[in-house]
C-alpha cells in the first residue's frame, strides 16, 4: 500500500494533466469544448514550462491559493445551489486558482437514469458559464473524466477506517431514506471520493455549506492520516520530495450562508433531490413558474412584514429564508 501510494502521487501530476484534458470537457469563450491542450486549461505547478538557456527566468510570483468546489448534475440547479456556491465562485476566481467541476461520480451513488444524467452534465457547464463563471480565469471540467479521481479514491479508502464512515450524518440519512437494505457502497464511501476531490489538487481552500462540513473534516484527517503513514522519509526514498503528500485543506466559509428553504414546508433545505418540483425555484423556470411557486409557498402565520420598503417578491423570498439571514436581502438585492 505505501508504495503504490506514495508512486501515485509522485508520478501522477505531469500524467494527470494530460489525461485532465485530453478526454474531458473543457470550457474556452464560452463554449464547451473537448479536448483542450493541458497547458492552455490547467496551470498545474508539475508542467510549468522551464526556461531554456538563453532565457531570463521570469521572476517568482506568489503562488495564489487553490480553491476546488463542484454540484452535482442531478436535477435543476436551483436558487440555493446558486445563492450558496456558484456566486460565490464567480467572487473567487479573480484572487484564487479556482478548479469547478461537475461532479457525475457523487450523482451515481443513487439510482440515476443515463441519459438524463448525461444531459444534466451539459446543462450544468453550462449554467456555470451562464453564471459568471470564467474559462479563462477558472478550470471547468467533468469529474469522470479524469480517472485519477478514482484511482486515489481507491488509494486513500485503504487508509480510511470503516468507523470514520459509519459516523457520517448524511449517509445516515439518505440510507434511512432509501431503506439500508437497498443502499451501495457507493453512498457509504461518497466521503472518499470527495476527500480525493480535494485532495488531488493539492486544493488550500474549499467553500463548504453547513451540511458538508463534517465531509471535509473526514478529508482532514484522511489527509493527516495519510500524511503521518507514508510522508516524510518513506517518500523521499522513493525520489520524492519528502515531508507531507498532501496539503491539509482549509474551510472557507461564505460572508453570508444562504440557506434556501424548501417552498412547500419552510423546514428543509431547498433539494434538488426533493420528489415535488414546487419545492424549488429553478434556475432555468420561466418567471411565470417563478410568480407562482412563490406564491403558493408556505409561510408564518403572522401578517404584514418588519419593513414597508421591500416588495412582494423581496418579502416572500425572505420568508423562505432563515431568519438569521436578512442579510441576503441587501447583499443579493433578491
């Protein structure tokens, strides 16, 4: 196991990088595209062009932190997927070395229908271009097609302990949903593959909402874990660097949390994978769906509202909204 771990990612990067783009789907002047040379997509520190001996080495820039984040292409992509982390994307990718996947692998976990699936992962590029999101200042790709995310999923599984994924909150949830007996594996090691998500890229940063915070402390300890196994002199023997393989990555949370409630019970986070449609308000619903998911949504029982000043739609938005989060009001202008 050591050595096939500590192989991997000695040799994996300059690999990975070709691979990264040579089958999957890439994103220049706002039209996907297949194909694209690694050198113009990713900036991967393991194939920065070396200066040749007439060349004056350009001088060392700070290296910008990297952030990694991705959604699922299951469903529509709705309000809270765009309040919660797709805006947020479109802030960081002026300061951060941002990577935005599509993450089809996650989408699989529950029964899913291939066609549909395959559609969504467009659609879902393509929301990501539509929201703001940069090729030219972020790297867009689909999860599946870089296969190094299941060869270290794999890799990092061996040093994991069943324990630490049976204490997970959400695969007790959707377990409980879906009656345990019908559930995979996929599901119980869905913390892995995200942890190799993460992990892969040497990622500093990743934005994380409330329900995915214990996710990423499994991927800290996995980190460290593997870190204290096979860092340090066990991978210098074998050519490498020594000291950590990975980077220990770090939370960033969002200066408002949004946190879209579901339309129909006001109690539940707005899902994609919510059964009725009337939960959410979708990003690609024309506006006449739009005025009336709102209206028929739930609300208190109380009248009136706490200010004159914000109009109908403001209001029934901010009802859908926690309560601690009247920020929203003035920082989305919703």
């Amino acid at each position: 196991m050591s050595r096939a771990l500590l192989s991997h990612v000695l040799h994996r990067p300059p690999h990975f990088a070709y691979t990264c783009l040579r089958s999957g789907v890439g994103a220049r002047g706002g039209v996907l595209a297949s194909g694209i040379h690694p050198l113009r997509r990713l900036n991967c520190s393991a194939v920065e062009a070396v200066p040749g001996p007439t060349e004056e080495a350009p001088a060392p820039q700070a290296r910008k932190k990297r952030v990694v984040s991705g959604v699922q292409p299951t469903g529509s992509v709705h309000l809270g997927n765009y309040l919660g982390a797709i805006k947020n994307w479109v802030a960081l990718q002026d300061s951060y070395e941002t990577f935005f996947f599509i993450v089809d692998l996650h989408a699989i976990t529950l029964p899913y229908e291939a066609p549909l699936l395959s559609k969504a992962t467009r659609s879902t590029a393509a929301i990501y271009l539509a929201c703001g999101v940069d090729s030219s200042k972020a790297s867009i790709f689909v999860q599946s097609h870089v296969r190094a995310h299941v060869e270290l999923m794999w890799l990092l599984s061996s040093s994991t302990p069943i324990g630490w994924l049976n204490r997970m909150i959400q695969f007790k949830e959707k377990s409980r949903k879906a009656g345990d007996e019908n559930v995979g594996v996929a599901l119980l090691t869905y913390p892995v593959l995200m942890a190799s998500d993460i992990l892969l890229y040497q990622s500093d940063l990743v934005p994380v909402g409330e329900d995915q915070t214990q996710h990423l402390e499994l991927t800290r300890e996995i980190a460290e874990r593997v870190n204290n196994l096979y860092g340090g002199r066990k991978w210098k023997k074998l050519g490498g660097r020594g000291g950590l393989l990975f980077k220990v990555p770090e939370a960033l949370i969002p200066p408002a949390g949004a946190r879209v409630m579901s339309l129909t019970d006001g109690l539940s986070k707005m899902s994609k994978s919510a059964p009725s449609d009337q939960s959410r308000i979708n990003l690609l619903d024309p506006k006449d769906v739009i005025a009336n998911k709102i209206k028929r949504c739930k609300t208190d029982s109380f009248p009136g509202f706490l200010s004159s000043r914000f109009c109908a739609l403001s209001t029934s938005l901010f009802i859908i909204m926690e309560t601690h989060s009247i920020e929203l009001i003035f920082q989305y202008g919703v």
